[in-house]
C-alpha cells in the first residue's frame, strides 16, 4: 500500500492556497488528510480540493501534530507566529512568505536551481523557504545560461501583475477600472498612485538608496539561491495594470560569448521552459502574461538577442504565472522532492 502523508494548507483561501491545493491534486500528491486552514476566515467556508469540498479550521486552534507537511500561503507576520508552532510539533514546512528567506540558516529554494539546497535525511533541518515570484522566474529561466558560461551582470526590469498583493490587489484594479467606465473618481488603499490604466514604477517601501524593497528582495534571492554575493545586479520593479502574470525584460552579460541561438538552445533543453522564436515572418510569436502565462506550469521565454555593443549581452523577455507557477507550482515541486529525499 502506497505510504500517504496528512498535509495542512495554511492560507488556503489566498490566491496561492487555492492554487496549491489545485496543484496537489492535479499531481496526485500523496495525501492523506488534507487540512486547509486560514486565519479570520468566515464560518461554514469551504474550499477544493481536486473533487472534494474541504471544511475552512481556524489555523489558530489548529493542533500541528495532525500532519506531518505544512505548506504555507499567509503574510509574513502570520508565518512568524505559526511556523514556529508547526516545527515544535514536528512537521516539515514549506513557507512561500517573506519571512524567512533572509535567514541564513533556513534554505532558499528553487527546484530547477538548487535543489540540493532541500534538507537531506539526517538533517535537522525542517524549514524550507522559497523565493517572491518574480525571483524563481528569473532563476528558473536564467540557470541554463549561467550553469552553461557564468552570468557576470543582471539588469532587470519587471511588469508585475496585482495578484502579488493577493486578493487585495485584484479587488483594486477590479473595482478602479469599474470606476473609471463608470465615470466615477478613483479611490486607491492598496497602491500609492491609481493602478487602473496606469504604471508605477513602485512596488514595497522605498529604501534609503532610492531602492524598493521588492527591488533588493530579488537581488538578494538571487545572490542567495546562485551562492554569488557579488554578482552585479540592478532592477526595477513596476507595477502594471494585470491580474495574473509576471514579464520580465532581462539584459546580461557572460562570463564568456554565447550567441542568440546557443542561448535558446540551452533554454530550449531546460525543463518547465517554454521557448519561443520570434522572427520577421513570425513577428507575434511572443508569449504575454494574459495569452500564454495565465494558468501555464511553464515560464515561457522569447525575444532572445545579442546585444548591439557589447559582443557578450543578450536580452530576454520572461513571463510566468505568477500565482500558480512560479509560487504554487514551486512549492508543490519541492514538497515532491523533499518526500522523495527523505519521506517522513
């Protein structure tokens, strides 16, 4: 008989809880119990889980030693005061939130990059954090080329879509486009100008080096996760008037030469890797957030070229899912490994 594990969801009625129990069961995770969990949550709420209807618990009065995995979608400050609970009863936790990842006795993980980051057997170890979004697009799609020639140079420019936020986000730029073809004023809680129809180059605090905080995040992930402090990087972050789906525009430079065509081979091999030729007779073939990213497993990759002055620059176009691929689907993958590592 197949050995099954009880697993608990905690936040599963965020946008990213709602898409990891989609994914567990879509994968056929082994499962046991399944124990979804949210903190303020309504009475009587209910969420899925593959074909089943699973019963909301208050995460609060949750008794952790039910389950052996806990995968969590909520706030930091809620994964600060939880986590702690759930490795005292025992559990292996996968957290998604910001909390730990700077924490440099906790594992920073991406699957397609280092997954022998993932605690072995004999570890003591039972706490595994991930990346923001934006930070596993960029490692995911970029680790073929720096594993091939060395990455010596990151400029990065993101389009990030609201869902980031969670729920919040996308009630927003809901409830703001309705507004405005309505003819009605705008009113703006969650972003700091009007997010309808409009770009901010603004994500998280500003910090005092004219900085965001969602800027350093992704360089410090990236620094962590490639083990390469002083890597050269600059990014800016903005945010867009989309739902779901992350762009990024990625310019490099290689420690040594690799052409246009080297690059999509490399990219064209590496799993969860959708790559796209965009030429003058296929000038379309391009992948968008809302087109091809919506929904995908997959983070697709196009407008690969050589730079026009720097003999060892190429330029990328990312997009991925933000909620279901490169924040679910990661978590997910890892819980995967992790049981295949060492079971529990």
């Amino acid at each position: 008989m197949a050995t099954t594990y009880n697993i608990a969801v905690a936040g599963a009625t965020s946008l990213v809880g709602e898409a990891i129990l989609e994914l567990l069961a879509e994968r056929k995770f082994p499962v046991g119990n399944v124990y979804a969990l949210a903190i303020n949550c309504p009475e009587e709420a209910e969420v899925q889980f593959g074909n089943k209807t699973l019963d909301i618990e208050n995460l609060a009065e949750f008794d952790f030693a039910q389950v052996q995995l806990v995968l969590l979608a909520e706030a930091s400050d809620i994964a600060a005061k939880y986590v702690p609970k759930a490795l005292q009863a025992g559990c292996k936790v996968i957290d998604t939130s910001a909390c730990f990842r700077h924490d440099a006795t906790v594992p920073l993980v991406v699957p397609e990059v280092n997954p022998e980051a993932i605690p072995a057997a004999d570890s003591a170890q039972n706490l595994v954090a991930i990346p923001n979004a934006i930070s596993v697009q960029l490692l995911a799609a970029l680790q073929p080329l720096h594993q091939a020639v060395g990455i010596s140079r990151l400029i990065v420019s993101t389009y990030q879509a609201v869902s980031e936020a969670g729920r919040i986000g996308v009630d927003e730029l809901a409830s703001q486009t309705a507004q405005l073809l309505n003819g009605r004023p705008v009113k703006s809680k969650v972003y700091s100008k009007q997010i309808a129809f409009n770009v901010i180059p603004h994500i998280d605090v500003f910090l005092e080096n004219g900085y965001t905080k969602e800027e350093v995040e992704i360089v410090d992930a990236i620094h962590k996760v490639w083990g390469v402090a002083e890597l050269p990087i600059s990014v800016t972050a903005v945010q867009l008037p989309v739902f779901f789906g992350h762009a990024v525009s990625v310019w490099l430079e290689t420690s040594q030469k690799l052409t246009a065509q080297e690059a999509g081979n490399l990219l064209r091999q590496a799993p969860g890797i959708e790559l796209y030729q965009t030429t003058m007779q296929q000038s379309a073939n391009y992948p968008t957030p809302v087109t091809e990213a919506l929904a995908s497993n997959e983070i697709h990759v196009a407008r690969i070229r050589e730079d026009l002055g720097q003999t060892q620059g190429l330029s990328l176009w990312l997009v991925a899912d933000n909620v279901r691929r490169t924040t679910a689907l990661t978590c997910v993958q890892i819980a995967e490994k992790w049981l295949k590592t060492i079971g529990f």
